[in-house]
C-alpha cells in the first residue's frame, strides 16, 4: 500500500466527548488497517464566529489557514459530528465554513475539501446514533464545499455504554459499520496517494 495519510477530529472540544473517543477510534483502526493516521483536535484551531465583515476587515484566521495545511497534506478525512438538534455542532460548523474561504491562487473554491476523501460519523445518546446531524454534514459537505463522501458511514447509538474499557465498540453492528467505513475510506485515500 502506498503511504496513505488519514486525518481524524470530532467536532466537539468537550470533555469525555463521545464523538472524540469515535475519532480516537477510527484513528486506531486506520492505522493497524496500514494507514498513517492522525487525530486533531479543533480545541488547537480556534476561530471567531464567521462574519464577512471580520473576514473583510481582518481576513481569515490564521488557525484556518492551519487547519487547510493540515487537510491538504492527507489523502483522506474523517470528522466525526456531534448532532446538536438534528444538525451539526456550530463548533464544526463554523470550522469548516473559515477553512473553506480559503483558497490559493490556481486552486479551487473550498480547496481543503477537494483532491481527497471524506468520511463521516456520530456518536450519539440516542438511539439512531446521530444519522440525523449527518444527513446534514453530508449536504454540507458535499453541495456546500463540493467534497467527495463516501456513502459508508460509522453511526454509534447508545454512545455511553458503546465503547469498552478498550475504546473498542462493544455493540457488533456498530463495530461492523466502522469497519467498513475505514476500509472504504483507505481504499478511496489510496487512489489519491
């Protein structure tokens, strides 16, 4: 397998995040499926609510700009996404709107979100694993930014009892669908390697 470089970070900062541990997650499985994986966490980017005005007057935060390096120099992406409300984090979603107004001279608009793969997935309390937040990310994501997204995703329903001692998913559907997801995402990644 060629070097292929996986990106993780949850779109939440919160202590105990289960969103968080999903991410650690799917970092450990990139990386024993061959992969060099590495886990972000946004606390590290931090940016002002988006205005254009501010945009305007101060340009973009250099902590987007960070974090469009960081995107760009991996093949691949996953964000696990809290649902708030049956959306996304505003942390997550304020984030990505920063990172996508940047774009270099001969690059595309939303650069950081094109010329590689994105995966995506929740954890989540209740019982549908926060699919609702990421019907929401995945139009976000895919008409907003024009990134690719693979159609698996990993859903964790009942996200305080899912994980054990080991970080590793206890329910086997969940794990299943993890499984799957970090392979196709690999697989896809390779392709841009």
């Amino acid at each position: 397998m060629k070097d292929v470089r996986i990106l993780t970070f949850s779109g939440s900062t919160r202590s105990g995040s289960y969103n968080t541990r999903l991410a650690e997650l799917v970092t450990r499985t990139a990386s024993e499926a061959g992969a060099e994986a590495t886990r972000i966490s946004l606390a590290d980017y931090p940016m002002p609510i988006y205005n254009g005005d501010l945009e305007a007057n101060e340009g973009v935060p250099e902590a987007a700009k960070a974090l469009k390096e960081v995107m760009q120099a991996h093949h691949g992406i996953f964000i696990a996404s809290p649902e708030y409300n049956t959306s996304v984090s505003p942390l997550l979603k304020n984030t990505l709107d920063w990172v996508s107004r940047l774009s270099a001279d001969g690059e595309p608009p939303a650069a950081a979100f094109k010329s590689r793969v994105f995966a995506l997935g929740a954890a989540s309390p209740g019982a549908l694993g926060g699919i609702r937040g990421l019907m929401g990310l995945r139009t976000i994501m895919e008409i907003g930014y024009g990134a690719l997204v693979i159609p698996e995703m990993s859903t964790v329903p009942a996200a305080a009892s899912a994980f054990d001692d080991d970080g590793v998913l206890s329910n086997e559907r969940a794990a299943g669908l993890l499984e799957a997801m970090v392979k196709r995402l690999i697989d896809e990644a390779a392709l841009r390697a």
